[in-house]
C-alpha cells in the first residue's frame, strides 16, 4: 500500500469543503430576497440612485464564507454596476458586516451611478461571488428590478431672459410757470414784471404750443396772494384784484398766441393771507429769532394774534418786512400742456423711412408693434445704434438673439450692456442665461444669485437649475414666487412625487399644465401622457400621445422605450402610437 501525503490529504479535504459550503449558497440563491427602492429605477438630477435591502435566510451563509454582492444596471449595448457590499459569516477575519448561519439577516445597500441615455430601458440585476479559504464561485445573478424611469430628461433647459422695458407714453406732459410779484397794498402789474425772463419764457411757451399741433392746453393755474400783514378783508380784496389782472394778462397772452382755451381748463383762486408761504419762508431764512416766530405760528391760529405777536418781535420784524412779506405779494401762473405722441401706425412708418427722429422710448416701444423677432432685431440695432449709451438697445439686442438661438451673439450684447452698467441685475440674470446655455450650471446660478429683484425670470431660472440637480422641492418654491405657468413647474412637481408619494401632485400637475397660454408644445400633451400612465389611465395615455406624436413624431419612438408605459408595451392601442 502507498503511502499518502498527509498534508496533501489535509488540503484537498479543505478545498472540497470550501467549495461544498460556497456552492450550497450558490445553489440557495433563489431564497435571498432583494427589495429595491425604487421599485423601478429613477433617474434624478444626473444619476440614478438604489437603495437595496438584501435578506438571507437562516442556515444560508457558511461561517466561513464572504459573499460580494455587486448591483449591476443592463441594458442594450452595455452595462454599468453600481458599489459593490461585502458580507461575511461568522468565522471570517475581515471588517465587513456579519450575517448569522443560524439566523439569517437583513443587510442595506446604497449607491449611485451616472445615468446614460441607454438606460432608459433597462434591468437591474444581483451579482454575486461567493469566496472562501481563497476559493471562489459566482452566483447565479438574479434580475430585482427595472429601470430607468428617465422623465427628467423632459426638462427644458432654456432660461429666460429679460427685455428691458420701454417708457413710451403716447400723452405726456409738459408745464411752464412764472411768478408775477405786486407792490405793497397794489394789484396792477408793473412793467418792470412783464420784462421778466421767466415771463418772456411763458410767452414762449405758449407760442410754441400755438404752432405744434400735437399739443393741447389741459390745465391753466392762476393762484393770488396777499402777505399776512394789514388787516384781512383788504387783505381779500386785494389778492382778488391781483388775481382778476394776472388773469386779463394771461388772457391776451393766449390770444395773442391764437390759443383757444375753454374756461374748463382754468383753474383760478386768490388767498388774503398766505400764512403757509410765510412759513415756508421763515423756516428757509436766516433771520434773527426765526425759531421764536415759528413757535408764534404753531401757539396761535387767530392771524390777528398771530400778526400782533410777530410784530411785538420788532427787530426781526423789520427783516421780515423787508425780505419775507414782498415774496409774498404775488401770482403764479401755470401752463399744463398735454403732448400727443405718434401713433403706432406713425411709429411703426418712422422705424422704416426715418428711424432717427424716434427718441429712445420710441424705438424701444416700436419693437413691441411686431411678433416677427427678426424685426424687433432690427428694431433693437437701430436703438442700440442711436443710442449706444442706454444699456436698454443693446440688451434688448441680446434678448431677442438669444431668443432666435444665437447665444455667443446674445452674450456678446449682454457683456456690453455690463459694460455700461455693470450691477445691472436684468443684464446680469441674461449673462447667467447665456452660461447657462453654454453648459455652465455653476457660472449661472452666480449669475442668477446676483440678479435677484430683476423680475420673476431669475426665480423661474433658479428653479430650472434646482430642477436639474434633482432639488425638486427647492424647485417648487422657486418656480411658485416666479408665478410663470410652466412645464417645468408641472414636471418639478410630478418628480417630486420620488420624496411624498402623494398621488395629488398628478391633478396638480395637469392643472399647471392645462394653464400654460401657448399649448403647441408636444411635451405638454407627453407629460400628460405619463401622468395618465401613473393614474393607470389608458385612454389618457392614448389620447394625449396621439397629439405628441401628430406634433413631433420622434416622441412615439421615445414613448416605446419610456418605461413609464411599461406596463402597456404590449398593448395593441399603445403599440399604433408608439413606434
């Protein structure tokens, strides 16, 4: 008899055990339970997340044994796997989580990949290795859930933009005053007044308004007074008389301009004694004890207590006589002219045939006459080349680039427009716009931070951004202050049922969705098609899908590999639309 290798012996024994107790798991695969969260696979912000919760039952996991469990996503074209989770039995030397022979147990595992297109059909499935004493043997994998339900992908990620609005008004108006001033206890107007500059400027003024057609006088102001000295009905009498003259003046002024003025537009009063300019005066002056004669005025409201206090106030009283009263002793006169504008018929010629005798307003204005956004550039050009100085022609020349898909054109207007007026927070929310669309999320959101108080678009931009990164209940709040009703209002708050699982965010959504003014876009009917999917609404799904696909036929191809429809692929109804 030969003899035989102890050791040897020793050693196939071990390799025959080793590989007994991995095969017993191998051979029990189908008794481990997997739980997967989500049932079905989103994918959010820009990866897909699985929560697994894996159970192994008593009397399955060797002591001696490591089991690697690795969670890999399938689909057409490739694979991808997530991080794997090591687990040992009792006997193992090592530092991962420990499951009893005896009893079983119920292990977590949490990862994350970045999501693919490919992936949007797609299965999940177990792989496993178990190893022991250096030997190993694969598991047979096992398919735990499906994937991925990619319904972000619908985001539009345009931002919004900002036009600068025009200040036009067609009726504006225009105002002319002088002061005619009287001697002490007199109401005619002396020559000396009539000679005044500001008065040969009202004389002017009324002309011109004469020879413009487009100006009509809607208000003249005569307002009379006397000073608050002497006794109170000459007083009234004299500021009356002072009144009547100024008014036979103005009177032959208008029709010495040919100006025709309905006595409406008059507007003519006389007050005895002016305490209210006195006042005004006093407390502008420098004179001596001007703060004892303001306390006479608030102590007393009889003007003859008043008068005889402030004359018992002698030496101020002389300065007051002589640089306060005679101010006082006026009229003043008024002229409110209205100025009518051109018309928009008229605009619109002038932008044609003479764009230069627009102002800014106007031009600005004449590009709200026209939906055509290459007419409202031209538009915008014309102002920006007028005038160059206003931040408002060239960013507005931006808007509509940007607009027509001309983002390096649009940023370059809008740098310019930051070069005159750098903290300008419409230009700097169109900047981030504009970074946005070249892919840089991060550069925008700086951009959009710094624009606040420049409109409802920059909250509206910060909610697409927060969107994106899968913030969907930052998202909602930004998107419910920026007050636009909007698609990706609706679709922020259907993803958001990912975290509250409350099934009214479907009627929500729709409400959105059926608020929004311009319904031409096909994702509108395809997000309601999707919301009738979760309401397990088939003729929803059909309906809708008809009118996404009759207005971009590629969505029927996208809806047959959505696996929001799932459970309807097989479906003869479904099958017409989406292909």
């Amino acid at each position: 008899m030969k003899k035989v290798n102890v050791c040897i012996l020793a050693s196939c024994v071990l390799a025959l055990t080793a590989c007994g107790g991995m095969q017993k798991m191998a051979d029990m695969a189908n008794q481990v339970r997997y739980d997967v969260t989500p049932k079905v696979l989103e994918m959010h912000g820009d990866s897909v997340e699985v929560e697994i919760s894996v159970t192994f039952p008593p009397k399955y996991f060797v002591a001696e044994a490591s089991l690697e469990i690795v969670p890999v996503l399938k689909y057409e074209g490739g694979e991808k796997a997530f991080e794997a989770k090591t687990i040992q039995g009792e006997k193992v030397q090592a530092n991962n989580e420990v499951c009893s022979f005896a009893n079983g147990g119920t292990f977590k595992l949490k990862s994350k990949v970045a999501f693919e297109e490919a992936m949007r059909s797609s299965e999940l499935y177990a792989r496993a290795t178990a190893s022991m004493k250096g030997k190993s043997v694969n598991v047979p994998e096992q398919k735990i859930a499906d994937g991925v339900m990619s319904t972000a992908l619908l985001l539009d990620n345009n931002a919004k933009t900002i036009a600068a609005a025009d200040k036009f008004q067609r009726i504006t108006t225009n105002e002319k005053g002088a002061t005619l001033f009287f001697v002490i206890n007199k109401a005619d107007i002396t020559n000396k007044e009539l000679k005044k500059d500001e008065i040969a400027a009202l004389k002017q003024f009324l002309k011109d308004a004469a020879s413009d057609e487009r100006t009509e006088i809607k208000g003249i102001t005569i307002s009379a007074y006397a000073s608050p000295d002497g006794e109170e009905s000459l007083n009234d009498k004299l500021a009356a008389n002072r009144m009547n003259n100024s008014n036979k003046f103005f009177q032959q002024e208008l029709k010495k301009a040919k100006i025709k003025a309905d006595e409406s537009v008059f507007n003519k009063s006389s007050l005895a004694e002016d305490w209210d300019g006195f006042k005004t005066l006093m407390q502008q002056s420098d004179i001596q004890d001007k703060e004892l004669i303001l306390r006479v005025l608030s102590m007393y409201s009889d003007p003859v207590v008043r008068e005889k206090e402030i004359k018992n106030i002698s030496a101020a009283y002389e300065e007051i006589a002589e640089k306060i009263l005679p101010q006082l002793r006026r009229s003043k006169l008024t002229v409110n002219i209205a100025v009518i504008g051109h018309s928009d018929e008229e605009i619109k010629d002038l932008v044609a045939s003479n764009p230069d005798t627009l102002s800014v307003e106007e031009l600005l204005y004449a590009a709200t006459l026209t939906n055509d956004n290459a007419e409202k550039l031209s538009i915008y050009q014309k102002a920006a080349n007028k005038y160059p100085e206003d931040w408002r022609t060239i960013n507005n020349v931006g808007h509509i680039n940007y607009l027509m898909g001309n983002v390096a054109d649009a940023k370059a207007a809008f740098e310019k427009a930051k070069g005159i007026d750098a903290s300008n927070t419409t230009v700097l929310n169109n900047l981030g716009a504009c970074a946005y669309a070249d892919g840089d999320a991060v550069a925008a959101k700086e951009y959009f931070d710094a624009a606040a108080g420049a409109g409802n678009e920059v909250s509206y931009n910060q909610a697409v951004i927060a969107t994106k990164k899968g913030d969907y209940e930052t998202a909602l709040n930004l998107f419910s202050s920026s007050r636009f009703d909007s698609f990706n209002w609706a679709l922020a708050k259907l993803l958001n049922y990912s975290n509250t699982k409350n099934q009214d965010v479907f009627d929500a959504s729709l409400g959105i969705l059926n608020k929004i003014e311009d319904q031409n876009d096909p994702k509108i009917a395809y997000l309601k098609a999707v919301i009738s999917a979760r309401k397990q609404d088939k003729d929803g799904i059909i309906n809708n899908l008809k009118v996404a696909v009759e207005k971009d036929a590629a969505l029927g191809a996208y809806a047959a590999k959505d696996i929001e429809f799932a459970q309807y692929a097989d479906d003869a109804d479904f099958q017409s639309v989406a292909k």
